[in-house]
C-alpha cells in the first residue's frame, strides 16, 4: 500500500509543502517528555503548556523558525555537587516542536509553577477577491 500525498492530488494546487510540514513534525516527535496540553482559550486563541518542573526560565528557549514553534529546554549545571538519595525528577534536556498553520503567531510565553505557557493567537485573514483579467491573442 502506498502513502498518498497531499500534493499529488489534482485539485490541491501547490500544497506539496503540507507533506512536508506532516513529514518533518513525525521526525521530531520526542516521544512522552515533556508532556504538554493544548488548549483552545478561545475561538482564535491556544495555549500550549509544557511540564518543565526543576528548569528555570534561563534553562529554556522558544523560538519560532519560519512555520514551526520551538520549545528547547538545557538545565545549567550548578556549581554545588549534590548527592541525590533519589532522583525522580527528570530534567533531562528536550526539544519540541509545533507546526504552525498559516496565520499562527505566538503573543508571548510565561513559567509558572513548573509549567511553560505559551500563548498562541490565529489572525484573522483579509478576505481578498482579484479578478483576473483575461487576455486575447
């Protein structure tokens, strides 16, 4: 069984770079950690909030790349050596990352108690119409 494309249909025009976007966030999905949840505040508005319990606000980078929202997180080492009895909190460094769909921007990002926000909001499209002139030969 083959794997059908977007882009390989004849009525969708130029959405080769939709297999793409789909091809390259299945590359980067990192498994379990750290657990996230999206939420959808309001009909244009999301919210992703990522469990960072033990990273600091200096130990995590969000960047937006083009079309795709990423989330890094890298813990500092501490100059005072530490002799964990248990170590259950995982601090291990991570990298995800979100497909945007065209009109996605994030409005901005805030820690609290252990989770990262990261605030998401859909512009509204101008609706445009062109006629298209037709030329005789």
């Amino acid at each position: 069984m083959s794997k059908q494309f977007f882009g390989s249909h004849p009525f969708l025009l130029g959405f080769d770079q939709l297999d793409r976007l789909l091809e390259s966030s299945e590359k980067s999905a990192s498994g379990g950690y750290p657990p996230y949840n999206i939420v959808r505040t309001s009909s244009d508005q999301f919210q992703i909030s990522v469990a960072v319990a033990g990273f600091s606000s200096g130990d995590l980078d969000v960047t937006v790349e083009g079309r795709q929202l990423h989330i890094a997180g890298r813990r500092r080492e501490s100059g005072a050596r530490r002799v964990f009895l248990h170590n259950g909190i995982a601090a291990r460094q991570f990298r995800r990352s979100f497909v945007l769909a065209d009109g996605m921007e994030v409005s901005g990002a805030r820690l609290a108690d252990g989770l990262l926000h990261i605030e998401l909001f859909r512009k509204s499209p101008d609706p445009q119409i062109h006629r298209i002139e037709i030329a005789t030969l």
